[in-house]
C-alpha cells in the first residue's frame, strides 16, 4: 500500500451531524464538567498510517492523529504545547471547582526574568516557605510567557482542611515569594476554572508593545479577534491574538507541576447513549467536530462535547421561577 498516494483532509465542520446512539464514546468526568468525545468508526484490523505535516502521522483507520517523536519543529511544538492545556484544563477541573478554600495566586518578577530553571527553582523555594505555614494543602503550579520575554508563575492552591482560605497578599504571600508583584484572590465565580485558564495562557492581547516574534512565528496557527472585558468595572474592547502565547513555550517544556494530592481524571469507554445519562438531555455547551476524508472519501467523524452541570442545574432553577423548563436533567 502506497502511503504516499493518499491524499488525507482534516476539516472542522461548520454544521455537525447528529451523534449516533451507538458511537463509542471516550467519557471524561471532572466534578460537574463533562466531557464526551465519539467517533463514528471504531478501528477495525490493519491500520495504516499517513504521514503528516509538523512531524505527526494519521491512523487512517480512525483519523487519530500522533505525534512523530524528538521533534522540535515549531509547528509540532504548538500543536504539543495546545495537547498540554487541553491535558492541564482536564487536571484543573478535576481537582478545582471554584471552592472557598482554594486560591489562585499570581507570582510575577520585578525584573525582565527569562530563565525557566530560575522560575522553578524560586517557585520551589516559595513553596517549602509556604509549608513551614500551612501543613495540608495542594497545588497546579503553571507557567506563563510574557510578550517581553519574561515569565511567571500562576498557583491554583487548595487548603484541605480548611473550610474557607483566606491568606493576606501583602502580608504572607508577596514576603514568601519575594521577587516582585503578586495577587491573591479566588475563583468562586468562574464555573470553569479549567477552561478559563487555558484560554488565559494560551490568548494575548495585542498592544503596541507586543513582541514582535510572536506575531512572526504563530503564523497560521492563531486568528485576531476582538474581546469586550471588564477591567476595574468598566467594559473595554480589546484585540486579543488567539493562541498568541502558543510559540513562546519552549518544546518539550512542562508547562505545569502537581502536588502528589493533585488526581488526574478517569476516562471511561461507553456508547453515547449511555454517556448521555450522565449529563442529562441538554445542549453541550461546547460541541466541535471533526470530518477526516481519505482521496475525498469520507472514514470517520470525531465528535467533542463538553457539558457544564453547574449551568445546566442553574438553568432548571430559573425555570421553576416560571419560565418553561426546557431540560430533563
């Protein structure tokens, strides 16, 4: 079989057709975040493989799509550095809810520092400081580039025993870290911590002081989109490059780091019908789809959906309020 030959399409598609009762389903569940990915074909005997661009290869038998290995193309290096986030929102989300006893704490440099190991070397010895204070707690350390050059580290904390966290910035946090600018608030408000954050990471606004390299190497791989976003109570429009932080990770860099307490989540292989029990019969709040054709000919549909529960549960309550219920949850 001439691998070479085949001429192998990968298109989002713009009006999605219905998911299959039957379809298996990859079903990933993070407290009330739900997320179900199905494909319309299952592989069956032989699979064979089409290279691809960016160091990745193709099963054809499915449309999975891998990574080559000891790669550090650029291309290859976004695409990994986009499986991280989707890996480290899925981690978040499993561990952090918005809860009162979790923090999210930013931990900035005062100066233009662009050493990763220095990062994690201080990060290290913030937290031994912070256990010699507070004995049962966890944490998602994750790093961020800055348009400069520069980087930064932002803590999701839990405090385990504790009902309620609250730890003075000025007087606790910024003493222990010690190397510049820190903020300490919580996320009670946000219902998707994962996602919030990966956006946050992965978007950057675009000012006239943004590196100019990064605008050079994200290439293709990213859109400019306008944003409204509140700041200090007022709402301003901001021009925001999606994926514009995407070049700026090193390849191969671990882009986060977990306390042992830290619980990956659990992924279980069902038909959709049954992943459907779980979230109840509601509209994902995200739905994407994938279509892989092979010289024009259609072999598989990936399906991704995520459900929010917390909206959904939110919804019901306001229309018992009288408006008409529209779920079955």
């Amino acid at each position: 079989m001439n691998e070479t030959e085949k001429k192998v399409t990968i298109t989002k598609v713009h009006n999605p057709v219905p998911v299959e009762k039957y379809w298996k389903a990859r079903v990933t569940e993070m407290n009330h975040i739900v997320e179900i990915m199905t494909m319309a074909r299952e592989p069956i005997g032989q699979t064979y493989v089409k290279m691809l661009p960016n160091n990745q290869y193709m099963l054809l038998e499915t449309g999975e799509i891998r990574d080559c290995k000891n790669s550090e193309h650029r291309g290859e290096s976004i695409q990994s550095t986009k499986r991280s986030l989707r890996k480290m929102r899925q981690i978040i989300n499993n561990n952090f809810t918005g809860a009162p006893n979790e923090l999210f704490i930013t931990l900035t440099y005062a100066d233009n520092m662009t050493d990763v190991k220095r990062l994690y070397r201080d990060f290290e010895v913030f937290i031994k400081r912070f256990k010699r204070k507070y004995e049962d707690f966890d944490y998602i350390n994750i790093v961020e580039p800055q348009g400069r050059g520069a980087w930064h580290c932002h803590v999701l904390l839990r405090l385990n025993t504790a009902e309620k966290a609250y730890i003075n910035n000025n007087d606790v946090i910024a003493p222990m870290w010690g190397h510049g600018f820190t903020k300490t608030t919580n996320l009670t408000e946000v219902d998707n911590i994962g996602a919030y954050l990966t956006a946050y990471l992965s978007d950057m606004e675009i000012t006239n002081d943004t590196h100019e390299v990064v605008l050079e190497n994200i290439g293709n791989h990213t859109t400019v989109v306008e944003k409204v976003i509140k700041e200090n109570g007022q709402s301003v429009k901001k021009r925001i490059l999606k994926g514009g932080r995407l070049c700026m990770y090193p390849p191969s860099m671990n882009l986060y780091r977990c306390s042992r307490g830290i619980i990956k989540p659990d992924v279980e292989v069902m038909e959709y019908w049954e992943a459907k029990t779980i979230v109840g019969n509601v509209s994902p709040d995200y739905q994407k789809q994938i279509a892989i054709a092979v010289n024009d000919q259609p072999i598989n549909a990936i399906t991704y959906e995520q459900y929010n529960l917390k909206r959904v549960k939110h919804n019901i309550r306001s229309d018992k309020d009288g408006k008409e219920n529209k779920h079955d949850y």
